[in-house]
C-alpha cells in the first residue's frame, strides 16, 4: 500500500492551492517576496510531487522592488475551466499596523507551463482570493474582507463577487457571505459544490499554532451558511510537538476514482516553537458522511503518513541540488528577492563555467539586492560554494548566506579591512540588530579562490572555510538560528529560511564575485 509522507513539499511552501486537471495534480503555493511568483508543483499520484514551473516571472506581472518583508505574493489560487488555467493572487504592499493594502490579480493560460498573460486587477479589499467556477458557467471571485476601523474584528467576513470573463472585471454587488466562527481571523476562502451543497472552507484561528480549517454549507451560493457541528474539522495537536503544527488554509481535490484529499499548510518546530523551515504543505486524506459533511481521517488531527490513492505512479526527473551553473539557464529552485533575474546584475556568460554576482544593495535592502538562494527544506543539511573576489573595501563583501529576511540572517562573507587586507568574516542580523561574531576577520590572499560552507543541524548552525589545495577549517563557534523562523519576530511574518550566495557593493562600483559552484546535500 503507498504511502504519501507529510509534509509532502518540506520547507517554505505555504497555503497550498490544490487542483486536478484529468490524471494529473498540481499545488500552486505563496511565494511572499522571492521572485518569481507563486511555485506550482506537479504529481501524478500524489506521493512523488516535482517543482513545474512559475507562473508570475515578469516584472509586468509581479513588481516587488520596495515591498515589505513577508509582502508580495500571499495565497495564490489555482483553477481550470473552459480549458483555460486561472491564477488569483495577491500583491501585499503594506501589512503592518492597521491598514493592508491588497492588490488582487489575475493570470490565465491555456497551458499549465505557459505562457500565463499580463495580469487582470480584480479589487483590493482584503487578501486570501480565490476563484469558483459554478456548474452554470459562471464565476465567482472570494476574497476575505479587511476591516481597518477601531473596535471592528478586522477578518470581518468573505466577500463574494461575479466575475465576467467577457468584461475581465468583477461585476454586480458584493455580499458577505460568512463572517466566520468562534475561532477567529476568517481567511483563505475555497468554494466547491456537491449533492446539491455549496461547500465553502475557510481557515480560522490565525496562522499559528492556533490555525484550524473550517466547513460551512449552504443550498445557496449566497448564504446563509450553516458551519459544520464539529467544526473545525482540521487543527493541530498543540499537546504533542512531535506532531505537524499550525495546521491549516486547507483546499480539496477529488481523485479520478472519486477519494478526497485536503492540502493544507503545516510546520514542525525544532526548538521552543520556532520553525526554521517555515510552514510546508501536506496532505490528508478525507471522506463524507452520510449527511454530506467532510471529515479529515485522524479524527481531524494531520498525519504524517496518510494512505494515497490507487494510481499509476511515474517518475519524476530527479535534479541536482549541485549546481556548476553550466545549463542554459538557472536551475528552478533559485530564487531572488523581489527581482527578475537579469545580465545588470547576474550573468552565466561573463565568465564560462561560473555564475557571476555584480555587487547590489545591502542586505537591509528592500530593492535591488544581488541574492539568490534556494529554500532550505530539511533541518539537517550542508551547503558549499567556491567564490573568487577581490574586494578593495570593507563596503565591498560576498559569500554564502543562511537568511530568513531583511531583519534575521547570518551571513559568512569575504571583504576588505584597511589592516587584514582582503579577509573573512561572520555577519549576523538578529531581529534587525547588526553584529559581528569574530573578535577579528581572518586574512586571506589575494587572487585566490575560497571555499565556503555551511552546516546546518536543527537550530545549530556552524561555518567552515578552505583556501586552495587546503582542508576545511572551522570559523567562528555555533549560531543559533531559530531567530530565522516565523515564531522569533516583533510582528508575525510568513516566510522561511533561505541558503544562497549574494554580493554587496555599498560603494556603487557594483564589483562582480564569481561563483563556481553550488551544493547543498540533505543528511538524514
């Protein structure tokens, strides 16, 4: 009997948006501030899940220079109808204090790969949209509405709209059709229809450890909605640690031989409730009882290991977490922060056979860094690179970054000190706070390359470096990094931990480092 094993995509993959379209699933995820926008992953049987493609990755179709930390892409949702795929998702703007400023889009294509079209605007009003395609062909667009005012409960319902595909706008009035339950902090609105019932799911309880999945049905798409008696009917056993968390922001499919299952985001603390990895997606398999409500098997507590469906497995390409950065173009899992990848500050054919970074703006910057990184997707892994740089000045540094956002990240970095000459050293950001975690930098030659490596061991993180020819030595002792997770912030943030290379050139001369490789390997 298979088995799908949760989380089935470990590490920074939230609110899962799960969709099937003939044999074949996809799950569509948030992406926040990393570009491109919005991952969509591909599985035939809903064990083995591959990454496919990014939807968003114009500038024209996502334009993040500027956004927050934890902003951009929020919820995406994923549907098929007509033979076209629609894509809604979120541009956050601002999200603290008491005004979020929404952006909600729409792309289509008529092939899950490409090309998806410029983006639709839809309105602004709250964040979490999504789109039900009703059995008339007609469309309704959801999104949860936000309530800025003193004294009001800010998640203060769901709003419904028509959508015309003729006009490509929201048409005819707005309802609020569900102001929620007991738990709280109503968002992440799905709607499916069957036996007669509109079934709207929507997550409740905050994304903490709190988060829960709520039903509610009516015999009208317009309410009013009667919420299941045993509501909710997925959370988290906070009693056991050992179990997956923060369960929530559920959606359904229906297999081909007509089982049920729920995506849903998850997250597995490593120490003191804090989740390096961020939240992840899983999971469960469900059915209907005989007065037509949905019940989550596990007496609605997530399972790591969950009974799959009866269907034909085949085999995903395997890609390589080493990178020599010789392909024609970036392996899918690279990401930047909130910019297309371009030859003004990255470049495969400056120099054959290396990967060339051209110095950006800090890493407090919410513009134009010159970073890409890779989701860090288990709580025991090494990562190395090799770099060759020759920095003249300490506003000049480049290397190898475990990082979380603008505020948390550790950072082991080759620069320029007026005494050392071109040197290594160990920068730390913790809730914003710079330091510096050598008494002194290590002075190392010029014209060489060095190597660098990091190893991670839950919370622990410990830095290496070797010069040409040379074995490894440790620099610095053990970091703690369980400040790189959702749970270690002032205010609430939504990511997950990031290892990549990045190049800083706070002087503007924008001095290119050369990277000859990148691996990262998984250690069980």
């Amino acid at each position: 009997m298979k088995k799908i094993i949760n989380p089935i995509l470990p590490g920074y993959h939230p609110d899962p948006s799960i969709l099937r379209v003939g044999d074949d699933y996809y799950i569509a995820t948030s992406t926040f501030e990393w570009f491109p926008g919005v991952q969509i992953y591909h599985s035939k049987d809903l064990v083995n899940w591959q990454l496919l493609t990014y939807p968003l990755t114009r500038e024209s179709q996502l334009h993040m220079i500027g956004n927050i930390n934890s902003g951009g892409v929020w919820a995406p949702c994923l549907s098929h109808a007509d033979g076209v795929y629609y894509l809604i998702y979120t541009d956050v703007k601002s999200r603290i204090g008491a005004f979020k400023d929404t952006h909600n889009y729409m792309v289509t294509a008529t092939d899950i790969n490409g090309p998806w079209s410029e983006p639709i605007f839809l309105n602004s009003s709250g964040f979490d949209p999504s789109l039900f395609h009703d059995d008339d062909g007609r469309k309704w667009f959801l999104n949860m509405i936000w309530d800025f005012r003193k004294g009001t409960n800010s998640f203060v319902g769901i709003a419904l709209q028509e959508y015309s595909v003729e006009r490509q706008q929201l048409i005819g009035p707005i309802r609020n059709i569900f102001k929620g339950t007991e738990l709280g902090f109503t968002e992440a609105p799905h709607l499916y229809k069957r036996n007669g019932y509109y079934y709207l799911i929507t997550a409740e309880g905050g994304t903490w450890y709190t988060h829960a999945v709520t039903i509610a049905r009516s015999k009208s798409l317009f309410g009013p909605y009667e919420v299941d008696p045993t509501n909710p009917i997925l959370t988290s056993n906070q009693d056991d640690p050992n179990q997956l968390q923060k369960a929530g922001h559920g959606s359904l499919v229906e297999t081909q031989q007509g089982e049920w299952y729920m995506a849903h985001l998850c997250a597995r603390p490593v120490v003191d409730n804090k989740c390096i990895l961020g939240r992840e997606t899983a999971l469960q398999k469900c059915y209907w009882t005989d007065d037509d409500w949905i019940r989550v098997e596990g007496e609605g507590y997530p399972q790591t290991e969950v009974i799959a469906p009866n269907l034909e497995s085949y085999p995903i390409e395997q890609v390589s977490n080493y990178d020599d950065f010789n392909g024609e173009e970036l392996k899918k899992y690279w990401n930047s922060l909130r910019r297309p990848f371009s030859e003004d500050w990255i470049s495969r054919s400056e120099r054959k056979e290396y990967l060339r970074l051209k110095g950006g703006e800090s890493m407090s910057s919410l513009h134009h860094q010159s970073l890409i990184a890779r989701r860090l997707e288990s709580f025991q892994a090494d990562i190395e690179t090799e770099i060759e740089y020759e920095p003249t000045d300490f506003q000049q540094m480049a290397g190898l970054i475990v990082y979380y956002d603008t505020d948390d990240y550790v950072y082991l970095r080759i620069s320029h000190h007026e005494q050392l000459g071109k040197c290594i050293g160990i920068i730390e950001s913790k809730h914003g706070a710079y330091d510096e975690l050598l008494e002194t930098d290590i002075s190392i030659p010029n014209q060489s390359a060095c190597k660098l490596k990091a190893q991670i061991d839950q919370q622990w993180l410990q830095f290496f470096y070797a010069l040409d020819g040379q074995a490894w030595k440790e620099i610095g002792g053990k970091i703690d990094i369980s400040h790189l997770s959702d749970d270690d912030a002032n205010y609430i943030r939504f990511t997950g931990t990031f290892v990549g290379i990045c190049n800083q050139d706070l002087s503007g001369q924008k001095l290119h480092a050369d990277f000859a490789y990148f691996d990262y390997q998984e250690r069980s």
